[in-house]
C-alpha cells in the first residue's frame, strides 16, 4: 500500500519509520480503519504484556498485560496506533482501575464498538495485585446484555495464577 493510500484510509502510523514515542497520556495518536466484515459479528482480541503507567501517589512504576477485546462495528484500531496509545501510559499517574477505564471510554469513543471489555493484569506490588475489568455493550443491540452478563459473572471461576 503506497503512503498516499495510507492517507487515504486514515492510516499514518503503520509502515512509519519516524514515528516518536510520546512519553505523556495521547489519545490522539489512535487511528482506526473501517471493518471489512460489518456483516459478521466477531471479536478482535489485543494482548498487550508491556503495558506501563505510573502510582498517581507515589510515582512508581506498575506494570500490566492489558487484555482489550471487542466486537466491531464500522472501525476498527489500528494496532500500531494502539501500542502508541498504551506506551503514552509510560508517565502517567492514575490507579489501575482508572487507567482500564480510561482505555476503554478512549477505544468507545473512536470506534463505537458494538462491545468491548478491557481487563488489565497487574503485577504484584506490596504483596497484592490488582486485576481491573470493565466492559462496554451498545445500546439498542444484544451485546448490551453479553456486557451485563459478562460482568455479572466475571471472575467466578478465577484463574490459577503461578508466574505472577
């Protein structure tokens, strides 16, 4: 795809060699592309083991997998944009809880997903661990009640966690 294609469809991160990191809280720098299977519901699951912000109080360091899954509706993120997005987390001060949020309201309002749900993982920091989920259904269609649902029932059956 030529750069002038890029343009076209919205896409400038992708293939970019000059892209620079930003080091502050950007949810300008997510881009999205339009869903070529409007037709089929289906999700599309980022796992992302790196994610960084900082302790609003203290100023230390948390780190995190961040699970984002959603069922799209006419745009979709363009995942360069969004490993961007979530680096500008790197020196930012917020609570675990408030940072999921925040992902989740920014991928809602740039995308209008039919459903999302965002869960962040978080390594231990004196002795506890805190695993934030939120989620997200539309309106008016059925994926308001998978999110209903979805929340409802989370974590009723927790996982084994051993590496953490």
């Amino acid at each position: 795809m030529s750069d002038q294609e890029k343009k076209i469809k919205g896409i400038s991160l992708l293939g970019n060699q000059k892209v620079r990191y930003q080091y502050d809280y950007n949810p300008k720098v997510l881009e999205t592309f339009e869903n070529k299977n409007q037709e089929n519901d289906y999700f599309v699951k980022f796992n992302c083991p790196e994610f960084t912000s900082l302790c609003p109080i203290t100023g230390q360091p948390d780190f995190a997998t961040i699970y984002i899954s959603y069922v799209p509706k006419v745009f979709m993120v363009e995942s360069k944009s969004l490993k961007l997005y979530l680096f500008s987390f790197r020196n930012h001060g917020a609570f675990h809880e408030d940072c999921m949020n925040i992902i989740m309201k920014d991928l809602i309002k740039l995308m209008d997903p039919k459903y999302i749900e965002v869960w962040g993982k978080f390594t231990p920091r004196g002795g506890i661990s805190i695993d934030p989920f939120c989620n997200y259904g539309k309106e008016g269609t059925d994926w308001l009640e998978t999110a209903k649902q979805r929340l409802h029932s989370h974590d009723l059956y927790p996982e084994k966690i051993d590496n953490r």
